[in-house]
C-alpha cells in the first residue's frame, strides 16, 4: 500500500505541473510529458496485479479491495482535470499544423480520445456521477473476481471407494489422490472446479451421478445464494455501465466499447456471430443426435444431458478415430511443448529462449527465459507458471510486468509472463497435456511474442495494448504451426523413448479435427451472445440475472444439452476481467488468424519474407497505428472470413 500511496502522489505532482504549465501547449510539453507521468504507479500495479492473479493470499485480497476505488479516483482525477484537458484539446485542435510523425499523431489521437470517453468534457455536475459510478465499479469488478476465486476453492469432490474411481485413467486418480493428500485426507482421491481436474472427469468417469455432482457444482459457481453469490454484483455492473455509457453520450455500454474496436459497432458484432451461429449450430444438433444414438446403443435409459456430453463424445471419439486424450498425453510433455513452440519463434524470427536461474520469482513453478535476437542482442525476459494452485485464478493467460518503450533514447525491453493452469508432473510423472493445452501454450506465447517483438516509442501504445477484437491474432496465429503435421512431429515426442509421434496418430488428429466442434463453437459463441446481450442493455436497471441469462440464450436456441461456456455469475472475462462487449474478439480474431496463416501456406511454413512481414506490421508495431491498417499492409487487403469457415468445416 505505501508503493501505491507513493506512486499515486508522485503521478499527481507530475500531472499537476503540466496542466499548470505556463508554456504554450505542444505535443512535447502536454502529450508526451503525460505519457511518460506515473512511471512509479506503473511498475507498481504490475507486479501487484500479476501477484494478485497468479499467487494471491487474504493480505493481498484486502489490499486489492481497499485499493480499487482509490486507483479509480486517482485515474478520475487524471481524466477530469480540465485544465489539462483544455491543454490536451488545444494541441489536439492544432493537429494539423504540427509536424508529427505517425506514432505520435495515434498517441494524440488516442489521448484525446480518452479524455473525452473519460468525462472530460462533461459538466461539474455529471463529472461528480461519473466518479461515483467508476469508483463503485471498480470496487464491485474486484469483488467478483474474488467470489469466483473463493467458489472455484470452495468445493470439493471427495471419493472415498475405489467403485466410485470407474472409467478414469490411472494418470487421472494418480492426480486425485495427490490432490487428497496435499489436503490432510491421505487414502482418498479429490477432484476440484479447476479444469485439469474437473475436465478429465467429465470425459473419463463412468459414475454418472458423480459426473452430474461435479457438472452442477462446476455451473453454479458464483450462483449458490451464499456470502460469494455474484448475481446481484453482476447485476449492479452491467446497471453501473448503461449509467455510466449514457453519461458519455452513448447508446449502451457495447457501443461505448466497440467505437475503439475493429468492430465498431454491435451490429457490426452481430453480423460476424450471425453468419456462424446457424452452421455450427446445425453441427451440434447433430452431434447430439450421434450421443444420444451412441446412449441408446448402450442400452442407457436416459436423455443425453450436459453432464453426459463429455464423457460420450470421448468414447465416440475413441470409437470413430481410436483416439483420446489418454493415448496423445505421453507425446506432449510439457516442457518439450514449451520447447516446441520457442523452436517456432526461433525459425520465424530467430529468436533464442536462453533459461535463467539467477533471476527471483514469486513461487517455486515459476521459470525464467531470457529471450535473446539471433545475433544474442536482449529482448526481453520471459516468466512461465504453467500448473494450478489455489492462490491463482483459472485459465491461462499472458501479462507484463514492464512493457517495452523508448526513454531518452534507449529502449527500455519488456518483461512478460506466460500463465496456465496445466496438469502438475506427479512423483511418477512429468506433467503430460494434452493437445488442446499444447494449442493453449502455443497462443500464450504469441502474445509474449506481441509483448516482446514490440518496437515502438511509447509504452502505452506497445505490444499488446491494441484493439479487443486484434490482440488475439498474435496469439491464435501460433496454434496453427502448433497442430501443423510438420511442427508437430518435431515436438510431440514419447516422454518416455523420445519418439516422435507416430504418423498414424497425426492422421487420426487431423480426421479428428472437426470432432465436436458445433459443441467447442456452440458453448464459446453462446458466451459471445451472453456478453453482447448484457452490454446492450439501454436501461440501468438491475436484472435478474439467471431469468436474463435463460432469455438470452432461449433468443438464440441454445439447446439443452450445451451449457453456455461461461455462465454469467463466473464469466470473469465481461465482469472482472476487461472483456467486456468484446468477448467476440477471439472468433474476430480467429478471422484474422485463418486469413493470415493463408498467407504462409501460399509462401512457405516460414518463409522469410512473409515471417518478417507479419513481425515489422503487427507483431513491432503494437497500437501505433489503425490496426486495420497494419492487417492490410500485411496481407495486401482486408480479410475473408472463408478461410474460417472452411477450417472450422461450416463450407459445405
């Protein structure tokens, strides 16, 4: 708390000084002198905010809560200073007669920008809500993230008999029983609502009540009417954000949002899930009707229910293809995937991942890499935390703790860190994953690889601070050299013999490629929907969020047998996570990553010229400019959504 007491004090006193300035405003003296305020507060909320999702504890728990609606006032105060706004405005109205070169008329335009979608134009009056409204918000996001954190620990699947074991794989009660262990309970096996144990479960017990208990628990989280219910909390958010969008003269919270995306508006939004919805749909009807037969042909007297659907797709998988997650797991190691995906950076851009051991972490998983040019000129360093423990939150995901930029002339390299929540090695085993977490490692790292390759002047236009709808491209581009046949066969090696994996394998991989994707696509997109739906509310009135919820997705069809991949009182993404009106983005961003991937299959795997062109126009160039722009220097136009469609099997 002191740090961030020092930091806020010592931004206010540089602020301070450039609204009073008595200088003529300039771009120098009022634009680049406010990006480079906060240094000290910067540093920081980084680290912190990367403690707090990774390795968090109850001290660091209240220090976030406490610290929420001051960093909102603080910002508030920052965004609502009129005079340095009317300093802001000023060069911003004398753009054009400024010799400014394109970084720094997008800093301009952005910071213009900002203060305006800030409040800075708005009366006293209306000045004083919208501090209301941002301070509240900002305590109610916090408070959600740590219902989810607290309910996702909260539960606990205790297995006692070795009758109730029936189905899982031996790798699997290994894990369970560990999992048992750490907690005091020696003899029995725990599965808990983190994915590497809950998932697992899913596809491979045969106990269906068990599977239904774990299933229902997995849904309800943040929906059990106790102290870390979230349903009225998200109900205030999304009420907050209509108040807040009307203030700042927009429609509704989506609008506000998607006018800075590639989107630009929730028609716009729309259009794109519309054109999907309907085929892959169709896919998961028919999926479900293939359950079912598969149900029936067992002699199962039951309606295939959500709780069923993982268990029997993996059985049909294995029927159909032979193959599951079981027979690919001893070809992806962890560390050899690791390794895998550096060896790509390394022949796209010449990259080199040296391990450092002399550098501190925050906890004993965590591992460090120096990221080095071919030629061994610094990068930048690379943290990974790749297993799941109660003080981390779900999922897996990518930060900074300091972000690449240019001060007086010398570049400052950025430092990251790649984040999952993988299966942990065992006394017998190495940790081993599947492929679908080999494709999750992949795109982790290709938003390092945006963080890092970042070659821009200032920080907040670096590396990934770019449009919702464009940062996923960096990142889901990478899954495409990770599941191709001639990348995979490299890195997908038998921990044990250091084998390669067999051709008859990858055959079946890429037969298996469209197995249940209406299902993968339908239960992501429902969320797409979901979030839409909640940011498109025109009326700040608190909903009920479960009878909000059903409407949405009866507006859409849903069927029965899927649930939404996010249920919204646990969809941190849109309520606690900075998604919100734009959990769209990754499908977007999946258009842009099937059209630019096109372009290496014309060129060459790793052609050269096409490697270098995607590093100097997306990967170096970060936010400082349009981001349509730089797609368009890359591949020569906009791009086709038709490359999607035919992979995901929609193009008839």
């Amino acid at each position: 708390m002191p740090a961030f007491q020092e930091g806020i004090a010592r931004q206010k006193k540089e602020v301070e000084a450039i609204a009073a300035s008595a200088e003529a405003p300039a771009f120098a003296n009022t634009i680049e002198a406010l990006e480079r305020t906060g240094e000290l507060l910067t540093k920081v909320n980084n680290v912190f905010y990367a403690l707090t999702d990774n390795n968090t504890n109850e001290e660091l728990q209240k220090i976030e809560a406490e610290v929420a609606p001051i960093l909102a006032k603080h910002d508030d105060d920052i965004a609502l200073n009129d005079k340095l706004f009317r300093r802001v405005e000023a060069v911003w109205k004398e753009k054009d007669k400024q010799s400014l070169n394109p970084e720094q008329a997008r800093l301009l335009e952005l910071t213009y920008k900002t203060f305006v979608r800030g409040g800075a134009a708005l009366d006293e009056a209306k000045k004083a809500e919208l501090r209301k409204i941002n301070e509240e918000l900002a305590v109610l996001t916090v408070k959600f993230g740590e219902n989810v954190l607290k309910e996702d620990n909260g539960f606990m699947l205790v297995l006692e008999k070795t009758e109730d074991l029936a189905g899982l794989p031996q790798d699997v009660v290994t894990a369970a029983a560990e999992a048992a262990k750490a907690k005091g309970l020696d003899g029995k096996w725990v599965f808990t609502l983190h994915k590497p144990s809950c998932i697992p479960f899913f596809q491979y017990s045969a106990r269906r009540d068990l599977r239904e208990k774990l299933f229902r628990a997995f849904i309800s989280r943040g929906d059990n009417a106790n102290e870390f219910d979230n349903k009225a909390v998200l109900a205030k958010i999304a009420a907050l954000r209509v108040k807040r969008a009307a203030l700042l003269g927009y429609k509704t919270h989506a609008d506000y949002v998607l006018e800075e995306n590639m989107a630009k508006t929730p028609a716009g939004v729309r259009r794109l899930l519309d054109q999907l919805w309907g085929p892959a749909l169709a896919m998961a009807k028919t999926e479900a009707r293939d359950l079912q037969a598969l149900i029936d042909k067992e002699g199962g007297n039951f309606r295939l229910e959500p709780w069923d659907w993982w268990y029997y797709a993996e059985k049909l998988k294995k029927a159909k293809y032979e193959l599951d997650d079981e027979v690919l797991r001893p070809y992806f190691e962890l560390k050899t995937v690791r390794q895998g995906a550096f060896d790509v950076a390394g022949k796209l851009w010449g990259l080199r991942f040296e391990p450092r051991t002399d550098i501190p972490v925050y906890h004993p998983d965590v591992e460090v890499f120096e990221v080095k040019e071919a030629d061994g000129t610094h990068v930048g360093i690379l943290y990974t935390d790749y297993f799941p423990r109660p003080s981390k939150r779900g999922g897996a995901w990518s930060g900074s703790i300091r972000e690449q930029s240019v001060r007086e002339g010398r570049k400052v390299t950025p430092i990251n860190f790649n984040v999952g929540n993988f299966t942990k090695p065992t006394a017998e085993k190495p940790s081993l994953i599947t492929f679908e977490e080999a494709l999750t490692l992949f795109h982790e790292l290709g938003h390092a690889l945006h963080d890092l390759l970042s070659n821009v002047t200032y920080e907040s236009l670096s590396g990934t601070n770019v449009p919702r709808d464009f940062v996923e491209l960096p990142s889901q581009i990478m899954e495409n050299w990770a599941g191709d046949p001639e990348v995979i066969k490299v890195y997908a090696r038998h921990y044990q013999t250091g084998e390669p994996i067999p051709q008859e394998l990858l055959d079946k991989i890429k037969k298996a490629a469209l197995f249940n994707l209406g299902f993968a696509t339908v239960e992501y997109m429902a969320a797409c929907y979901l979030d839409m739906d909640w940011h498109a509310l025109s009326e700040p009135v608190e909903q009920e969020a479960v009878a909000f919820e059903n409407a949405s997705m009866k507006k859409i069809g849903l069927i029965p047998e899927i649930v939404v991949r996010y249920r919204s009182p646990y969809f941190q993404h849109i309520f606690s996570g900075g998604y919100s009106a734009g959990y769209y983005s990754y499908i977007w961003s999946e258009v842009l990553d099937a059209d630019a991937f096109q372009a290496f299959k014309e060129t060459g795997l790793f052609d050269p010229t096409t490697a270098r062109s995607f590093r100097e126009n997306v990967l170096a160039k970060g936010g400082s400019e349009d981001a349509m722009a730089l797609y368009k220097r890359f591949r020569g136009r906009e791009p086709k959504v038709e490359p999607l469609l035919e992979r995901k099997g929609f193009l008839k």
